[in-house]
C-alpha cells in the first residue's frame, strides 16, 4: 500500500521503517530539512537498537523515502499517517499545534480520498478536531474530496521500538467506519499473522486508551516510589518487597522498579494531559494528581540523599560528582524529561562539578547543557569516575549493572555510591569500603 507519514521522530521513522520492511511503499514528510538530508544520506536522527539498518535497506530498495514535499508527501499515501509531536502546553494539556498543522497540510494537498490515521497520542476529540480541520481548508479551496480519520494509538517503547513495531503486542484501531477498519486491517495484516491482534473501537475510546495505558503504567512507578520512600522511614528494604508483591500473578514483575522518578516525552505530559482532559469534564483526577506529585518529588531523591550524606546542601558545593547515565531509561538517547536533568541542574546549583557518561545520550547532554565549565562529558564510565568524590547512577544502563567496587572505592575520594536505581547488592558495595545509598532501602537511614 502506499503511505506517507507526516513526522519523522521516534514514532514516525519507526513505523515508517517497519512498514516499508513488510512491502509497503512509504513516503516520510518532516519539517526539519536538517533531519531530511541526514537520513537521506544514511545519518540517523535517534538512537533506536536496529533501525539503522532497516533505514538503510529500506531506503535502497526505493520503499521509503525521505522529502520536507508536503505535496509530494499527500499525493502518495492512500493512508496519510500523523505522527508528529504532542508536547505539554502551558497549562499541562496537550499541544495540538503541530498535528492540527498536518491537517491543514492535508486539506491544502489533498486531490483524491484519504484514509488520515492519528498516531500522535492526543486527547479525546482530536480526531473531530483534524476532521474539521481538514474539512475547512477543502472547503476553503472549494474541492469535494472524500475522507476519514481514524485513532491508531502507538504502544511502542523507546529502546524496543523496532521489536515493538515489528511484533506489537496489540494494535488499537479507533474508526467510525467498517471500511477505514478494513483498510487499517490490510496495512497491519503482516504484522498480524500469529494470532489477531487487532482491538476495533470506537475513536474517542482509542484515543483515550493511549492515555489510559501510559497513566497506569505511571501509576505502578510513582506507587512503587511511595512504598519505596515509607521502606527508608521504616527501616525495611523495597526491593525485598518488590520480590514480595511481584510473586502476585495480579500484580506482577513488570513496571515495579522503584527508582529516580520516570521522565521520557510519554509518562510526564500523558498523565498530565489527561488530568487535564478530566478536568475539563468537571471531575477531579485525583489519583493522576497523586502520580505526578509523586513523581515531581521522587526527581528530587538522588540529591537528597547527596544532601543527607554531606551534612546539607551547601556542602556539595566544590565536590565533583561522577554520574552513570543521563537518558531517561537505558537503550535511548532520548532525554526528554530525564531526571538526570534535576539532578545536574541541582548539583550545579549548589555548586558542585559533574563528570557524566552515557552510552548514547551524550551528544543530546551536549545540546541541552552545552559547554559550561563544571560539566565534563566522559567517554567510559571509568573515565566518569576518575578524579570524583562521589558516584550516582542515574540510568540502568546493562553496562553499569557490575562495577568493580574495590576498583571504585580507589577512585571515590569521598568513597560513597548513590544508586538510583537500585542496582547494587548494599551490602556489596559496603564491604568494598563505600557507603552505599539506594532508593527506599531502609539501610540508608
Ligand atoms: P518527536 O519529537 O521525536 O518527532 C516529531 C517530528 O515531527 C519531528 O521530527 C518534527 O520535526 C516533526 N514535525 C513537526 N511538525 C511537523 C509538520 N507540520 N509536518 C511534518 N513533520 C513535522 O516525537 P515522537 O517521540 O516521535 O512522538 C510523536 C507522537 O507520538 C507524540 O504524540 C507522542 O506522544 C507519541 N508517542 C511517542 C512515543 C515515544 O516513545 N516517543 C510512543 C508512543 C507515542
């Protein structure tokens, strides 16, 4: 079939790759030309495990092609996909700025039916809203063009994102139409081969089952962070209760990790959003209140702990800092919301120096903080700990799961770990001769 897909970031390169791997003939439109020649020239955009490749392949044999042409990119796809940026508004709900553009893009290019397809995570009503849309700038050019929009939320996971795309666990058609169904069907069939995995639906549904889904897998980390923050004041050690609650089939091992808050371009501005939605319905989200209030303050943790080991604040200040990981989860690049980003900004703040590795995130560091003379961007983890008072692991890169801890205890000046993300044995890590401060493990009192 031919596609065209309108944003060229995490999720429109992936699924503009892997549908392009299955046979389709996909067009990607993006409005940085930066972006375009690069991956015109074979220059990756993201850091995503195995898109490279597929990228490459794909772009050789002429099935996915990279242009800034919004005509071009209309007059392509029998299915026009949106799968450009939703970010928070001022007020927390979603920006709808950049999709609603696409719509108006759609309306000025488009000569023959289109199926439109939204990927972009948006609230409920935004499929009206590009309907409409799309319908005034036709209307405006006094063209009669048949069309529908349908919801097809994306599940993927950064780090996973081609495995998710390529082997999804559900695809979510929200459609008022047994044919843009059916269409949806045709697109995805190669991807649906073991068993059905399509979920029908009306749209206003689909749509929210995207906000549903990332607010409950919000909920389960800033639930697991509370229980984490009363095992420190009580003296009893989270990651024992973990494996005690995770036994439960009804709760389960996924998702349960207590650690340094949750950051990303999803968890945050969703949770949001959607509170936000419900508050425009006249009902108080309570408990999404509770998730991000939870999350705003487990940010904070890592420097409190800094905090308490010193003595306060103030005595951070002339310290260097050794920090493990700045993405906001490991196999990414993706920096959106990190809590490496509180933690830095505190640091600095109390005037403290920051030596940081990250496998993938470092050039995204560079961009965000630029140069400044008390953050050192390392090439190892090693040279991250050289000449440093102190290490604090920020992301659970699998590289950093087993340091050599009497090699560490040499390096540390001030010999003590913050481990944010619980990975280490405390006990371990004490008897190499470092202090050892975790997230809710009671032992840190
Ligand atoms: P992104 O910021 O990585 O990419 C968005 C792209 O859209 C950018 O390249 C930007 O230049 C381009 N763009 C903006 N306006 C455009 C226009 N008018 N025409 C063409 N291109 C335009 O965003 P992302 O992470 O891929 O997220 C896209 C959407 O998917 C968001 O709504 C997000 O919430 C949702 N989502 C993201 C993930 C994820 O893990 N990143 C997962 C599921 C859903």
């Amino acid at each position: 079939m031919r596609v065209s897909i309108f944003g060229t970031g995490y999720v429109g390169l992936v699924t503009g790759t892997c549908l392009a791997e299955v046979g389709h003939d996909v067009v990607c439109i993006d409005v940085d030309p930066e972006k375009v020649d690069g991956l015109n020239r074979g220059v990756m955009p993201i850091f995503e495990p195995g898109l490279a490749p597929l990228v490459e392949a794909n772009h050789a044999a002429g099935r996915l092609r990279f242009t800034t042409d919004a005509a071009e990119g209309v007059a392509h796809g029998e299915v026009v996909f949106i799968a450009v940026g939703t970010p928070s508004d001022e007020d927390g709900s979603a920006d709808l700025q950049y999709v609603l553009a696409v719509a108006k893009t759609i309306g000025t290019h488009m000569h023959r039916p289109v199926l439109v397809v939204d990927k972009s995570t948006v609230p409920v009503g935004t499929a009206e809203k590009v309907r409409a849309a799309i319908a005034e700038t036709l209307a405006a050019r006094g063209v009669d063009v048949g069309f529908e929009v349908v919801s097809n939320p994306e599940f993927l996971k950064e780090g996973a994102a081609v495995e998710d795309c390529m082997r999804p666990d559900r695809i979510v058609i929200g459609a008022g139409s047994d044919e843009a169904v059916e269409t949806m069907r045709r697109l995805y069939a190669p991807f649906n081969r073991n068993h059905d995995r399509i979920v029908a639906m009306d749209v206003r549904s689909a749509e929210l089952t995207k906000y549903a889904a990332n607010a409950m897998l919000a909920t389960k980390i800033s639930f697991m962070n509370e229980i984490a923050n009363i095992a420190e004041k009580v003296g009893a050690d989270v990651e024992m209760v973990r494996l005690g609650i995770g036994s439960d089939p009804r709760i389960g091992w996924h998702f349960i990790y207590p650690g340094a808050g949750y950051g990303g371009s999803c968890f945050p501005k969703d949770v949001q959003a959607l509170s936000r939605t419900a508050g425009q319905h006249a009902y108080e989200a309570g408990l999404l209140h509770a998730v991000e209030a939870v999350n705003e303050r487990q940010k904070s943790k890592l420097f409190e702990l800094m905090s308490r080991h010193y003595g306060g604040a103030e005595r951070l200040a002339g310290k260097t800092v050794a920090v493990w990981g700045l993405a906001f989860k490991p196999n990414t690049d993706d920096m959106r919301e990190a809590s490496s980003r509180r933690l830095l900004g505190q640091l600095w703040d109390a005037g403290a120096s920051v030596r940081a590795y990250d496998p993938e995130a470092g050039a995204e560091a560079r961009r965000i903080f630029g140069e400044r003379e008390d953050f050192l961007l390392c090439s190892s983890s090693d040279e991250a700990v050289e000449g440093a008072d102190a290490l604090v692991v920020v992301t659970e890169w699998k590289q950093f799961r087993s340091p050599d801890f009497a090699t560490l205890a040499a390096r540390l000046a001030d010999r003590v770990v913050f481990d944010g993300r619980n990975l280490y044995d405390p006990s371990q890590v004490e008897d190499a001769g470092l202090a050892y401060y975790g997230i809710g493990r009671g032992r840190s009192l």
